[in-house]
C-alpha cells in the first residue's frame, strides 16, 4: 500500500513523509520531503538510505539545510549579489498541494509562488511546483517553473541532489567521459574530462556543460563497500521550455560536487570529515540564463534509479 503522512521532523519543522509498506507491514520504499525549501531529506530504496543528509544540518527554518534535495532557482551561486546564494527557493517555506497514490506509485506535489519578499529581492511573478513520485523503481523530481507575470525573466535552475555514498575513496562516476565542464576550483576554466572513469581524490567542483559537450548520458555512480556490495545509481535528466508556439528540449549541464576535508571542515554545518559519505550531482540549467516569456514554462527533470542487474550496469559503464 502507497500512502502519505505530515509530521513535524527535526527542528519542529513541518514534512510529507510517503512511503510503500508491503502487506506485511514492512515498510520497503519510503521519501521524506520538508516544506522548508520542499528539500527532500530522505529516500530509503528497500530499507537502504540513498539521500545524505549532513549530522550537522541545521534545522532552523532558516538556514538551507545541508544535505538532501535543495531547489536551487532562480539562480545557481550568486551572479546577483541581492538573491542569496543558489536563490531563494531552498529557503522558503513551500505549500503541500496535493498528495496522490494508486497500486504503483505515490505522489506529492509542493507549490511556491512570489512574496512580497522575493519581489524586493527579485521583482517577477513566478509559479514553482515541485512533484516527486516515488516507486518501487525510481524517485523522480521535476520542478516546473512558469512565468505568470507580464514581464519576461532570466532565470537558473538547479536540483543539488546530495546523493549518499559509503566513501568516496570507493566511488567510480561514469558518463562525464569526453565533456566539456567549467572547473570552479581553478577558477573556473573549461576543460574536457577525458578519464574512462572519474574518481574523487580532492575537491571537486565542476559544470559539465550539455551546451558544448554534446548530449550528456546518464551517470551512473558506482560505490564498492567490498567485493560483494556494489550498489549503483543512475541519474537520467531532462528540461524543456515550454514556449507559447511548442515545447523545446533545454541543455540539461550536470554539476559535480564534493568539497574535500578544507571546505568540509570550513562548512559549520558539516563535520570534519562529512565529505567521505557525500557526492552531489546535481542537474541543472545553470549554462548562461533562460529567458521565459509571460506565460512560458521551464520543466526540469531528475530520476534516480539504483541499478541491480550487473549486465546492465556493466553495458551502461562500459559505454
Ligand atoms: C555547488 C556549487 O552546487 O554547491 C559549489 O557548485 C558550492 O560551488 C556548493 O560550494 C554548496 O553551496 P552552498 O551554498 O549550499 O554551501
């Protein structure tokens, strides 16, 4: 049975928890999504974590929180100096509109629109809503972004999905072979990652650029405990602007980040050592900005996948 319930998690604050429980009464499948910034904390695939969230979060309502499934809209950083960091949608407090289930899935949908507060900061009207469906199979995301003003806006959008690993040193990434990516920590040179396979050893902070690279494949994220537990995971991506005359397909650029142990201890709310058990990759539309007109829309796509069978997963490595 697919079924829905609201609590109050850490910090008091309110969340959706949704989840599959079998006839047994065994929960198997289970995501948790907070109304502060609709971050979405957790997902458990058969009882196995697969979301980080940081031991150090904070959980004031205030501060994003450190870990899950921060929104990031309408900006990726902070090109414009009056929106915070990664904007302002990771810190508002976003409204439940519905939540549905059928025999195969569970679905919430969250919505934001303009305040008086973004309007200072960001004088557009917007309409946000966030879906996540869970499924024995998947966890899909898509933020839709429309323009219900009679200005147009430029706007970045961006999923910061913090995916959970057992150590980065026992971590292989495959599908950035042969892309362009703008390297934030060499002060934001473009180069081509030209490794069959990319492994963490040090920071890590870089754009992979759909617009110059071509098409880029799902990622697969393998993590090797030991021999026998390798689990993987594989992120598949879309956007599309929705445009008054038809619906165009966007760039979908893929950010990889993992702060290494200076910026992790320089994080307050990250230990020490909270990079070992964390990799974000994150789908965006963070090349340049896009234009949506009055009444267009920007649908951003993620799903997540874990992979089981190892023939699959060795032709999507292999690839
Ligand atoms: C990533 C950026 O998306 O988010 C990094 O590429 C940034 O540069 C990281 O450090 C975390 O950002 P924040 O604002 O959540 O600390």
């Amino acid at each position: 049975m697919w079924r829905t319930r609201n609590e109050l998690g850490n910090g008091d604050l309110p969340k959706v928890v949704m989840e599959f429980c079998s006839e047994a009464g065994v929960v198997e499948h289970s995501c948790e999504i907070y109304l502060f910034g609709a971050t979405l904390t957790s997902w458990k695939h058969f009882g196995t974590e697969k979301i980080f969230v940081s031991p150090s979060a904070i959980w004031n309502g205030v501060k994003a929180i450190r870990g899950g499934i921060p929104l990031v809209f309408p900006q990726f950083g902070q090109p414009n100096t009056s929106l915070p960091q990664h904007g302002f949608a990771r810190i508002k407090n976003w409204d439940l509109s519905s939540t549905t289930s059928d025999t195969k899935s569970v679905t919430a949908e969250f919505r934001l629109r303009d305040d008086g507060q973004t309007f200072q900061q960001w004088p557009f009207h917007f309409a946000l809503t966030y879906t996540v469906v869970l499924t024995a199979s998947s966890l899909h995301c898509n933020l839709h972004i429309s323009n219900i003003g009679e200005s147009p806006f430029c706007c970045q959008a961006l999923l910061h999905t913090y995916l959970t690993i057992g150590n980065i040193n026992d971590v292989s990434i495959f599908g950035f072979t042969g892309l362009s990516y703008l390297d934030k920590v060499e002060a934001g040179v473009t180069a081509v990652d030209s490794d069959h396979e990319r492994i963490i050893r040090s920071e890590v902070d870089r754009v992979y650029l759909e617009e110059y690279s071509g098409k880029i494949p799902d990622i697969i994220i393998r993590s090797i405990n030991n021999e026998s537990d390798v689990t993987s995971l594989k992120v598949m991506k879309r956007a599309t602007h929705v445009k008054i005359g038809g619906v165009e397909d966007k760039p979908v650029d893929v950010v990889l980040w993992n702060p290494w142990i200076e910026k992790s201890t320089a994080l307050v709310d990250m230990p020490n050592d909270g990079y070992l058990n964390f990799l974000c990759v994150e789908p965006g539309v963070v090349q340049g900005w896009t234009d949506l007109l009055p009444g267009e829309c920007l649908s951003l796509n993620q799903e997540l996948i874990p992979v089981h069978d190892s023939k699959e997963e060795q032709n999507l490595t292999s690839s």
